[in-house]
C-alpha cells in the first residue's frame, strides 16, 4: 500500500483541510499521514476563530522521521499556517520522498478575488516558492491571479489557456485550474499536462449556492487519483465528479451547512472507480 503525506491545518469545525483530505485519500485505500500546520476552532471563513500555529513542530517533526527512516510516496500540501513553513516543508520534500514521489501544491490561500483572513499581501510570492517544488499545482482563478500577478477579473478561455501555461512555464509543474465556467449552468476544470503539452476540461452540472471547502475535496480527490496511477487529465475528471457529488448531496441544506459540503455522502464513488 502507497504511504503519502499531506500537510494542512486542522480546522476542528468546517469540514476542509485534514478533516476532509484524511478520509477521502483513505477512500482511495491509500495510507494517509498528516502533518497539522495550525489547530484552528473552526476555519476562517467563520466569523471568528482561534489560531494555534504549529511551525516549530515541522523541524521535529522532520528530524524523528529522519531517524526512523519514514518515507513517502507522495505529498499534497493545502493551507499553510506561516511563511516560515514554506521553508520547513520544502526541507520535509527533500528529506523524505521515495524515488518518483509525486507532488501536489494546492495554493490555498484565496477565493473570490481576496486572500483568506489573516495572509498578508506578501503571502503569495512565498506561496509561489512552495509550487516551484510541485509536480502539480491546484489553484482556483484567485490563487492564479495572485501568483501570476494579474488583475482578478473575468477572462475569456483563451486568455485563461495563456495564464495557465504561463503559470506552468514559471514553476515547471502541470497546473489544474479550479472553478472554471464558460457557461451559467456548468463547472468545472482546467488541466494543462505540461509533459504532454495538453490542455483539456471536464465539466458538471454548477449547483446555484456556494459552498466553502470545496477546493479542499477537490484537491484531495484529484490527489488520491493521482497516487492511484490516474493521469492528470483523468484525475481531474475524478475529482470534478466527486467534488460535485458532495456539492450536490449539500444543496438542500444550503442555509445552515455553507461551511462544508457532505463529501462523506460520496466516497463510496472513489472506492468504486475504474
Ligand atoms: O478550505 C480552505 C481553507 C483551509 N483552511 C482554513 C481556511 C480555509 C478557507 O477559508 O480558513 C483554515
């Protein structure tokens, strides 16, 4: 069995980061270690929350593995709890990947045009060194427009063809771009597969509420594809389906459940995959 790790924080309530990456790789049959960056009440989107920053425990971390030989298939990093991390987990790359080791940067940071509470303006250039690490990065169009330093704005697909292969030529890694829609009732995703030089999308039915957390099953979903031998193309198929399966098991509940989304309800669609 594939051993990975990924590298989050722990929002006890709000169903993102740990709380949903641990169960949907785990769905894949995939061995599933964790790094918490910060243990958060609840996450940010939230009016108010408490914020217990876990940086110095990467190095120790780090260091105990080290002694014990424990290595990885592969690492799929989320929300980062300070720019000093960026460095711990580049460190954590290097000191414990198997051979052909893949990894996945999601560049959670931003939605909807604005940085999550508590990023400073200079978070996105660190977070920038963090994906020149990545085989792959998963960013939404907000967390492209930081990176690449472009306005967040609407843009026609062929303007988003060219920031993503922009985005890739700047961090030598494929990019899987989130959120996309050319149409009122459909969304979807963007893969550019920069070994094979192809661009391609798969789209589902958009469920007309918002939820937070979804970038978070997506991530995780198209992560475990990956692990599991799926090309990127075909991962990102994945976790589209699946991200909108736990969308659309949410949409009744739309009012009192705008923090998370029901992933639990789809699972069982990732143990069943061909
Ligand atoms: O789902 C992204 C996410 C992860 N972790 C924390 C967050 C958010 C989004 O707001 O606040 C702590």
């Amino acid at each position: 069995m594939k051993r990975i790790l990924t590298i989050q924080d722990i929002s006890c309530v709000g169903q993102c980061s740990l709380t949903v990456a641990l169960p949907i790789i785990s769905a894949f049959g995939i061995e599933t270690a964790v790094i918490p960056t910060a243990v958060l009440s609840n996450h940010t989107a939230f009016s108010t929350f408490t914020f217990c920053d876990l940086t110095e425990e990467l190095p120790k971390i780090e260091k105990k593995w080290q002694e014990q030989n424990i290595t990885f298939d592969g690492f799929y990093t989320g929300y980062i709890g300070s720019i000093k991390q960026i460095e711990y987990i580049q460190s954590i790359f290097h000191s414990s990947a198997n051979a052909s080791a893949v990894k996945v940067v999601d560049p959670c940071m931003a939605d909807h045009g604005k940085l999550y509470a508590g990023f400073a303006e200079d978070f996105p250039k660190e977070m920038l060194k963090l994906c020149m690490e990545a085989d792959v990065i998963v960013p939404n169009l907000t967390e492209l427009c930081f990176l690449l330093d472009v306005p967040f704005k609407e843009y026609s697909k062929e303007e988003l063809e060219v920031l993503v292969k922009k985005m890739s030529d700047i961090i030598d890694a494929s990019v899987v771009l989130t959120g996309v829609s050319f149409n009122p009732d459909e969304l979807g995703a963007m893969t550019y597969d920069r070994n094979q030089n192809k661009i391609s999308y798969y789209f589902t039915r958009r469920v007309p509420v918002f939820f937070h957390g979804t970038g978070d099953c997506f991530a995780s979903a198209f992560f475990g594809s990956v692990v599991k031998g799926y090309d990127y193309e075909r991962a990102a198929e994945i976790a589209c389906e699946f991200t909108y399966r736990a969308i659309a098991s949410t949409e009744a509940e739309a009012k009192t459940h705008w923090y998370g989304v029901h992933f639990e309800s789809a699972l069982n669609y990732l143990g069943n995959l061909e």
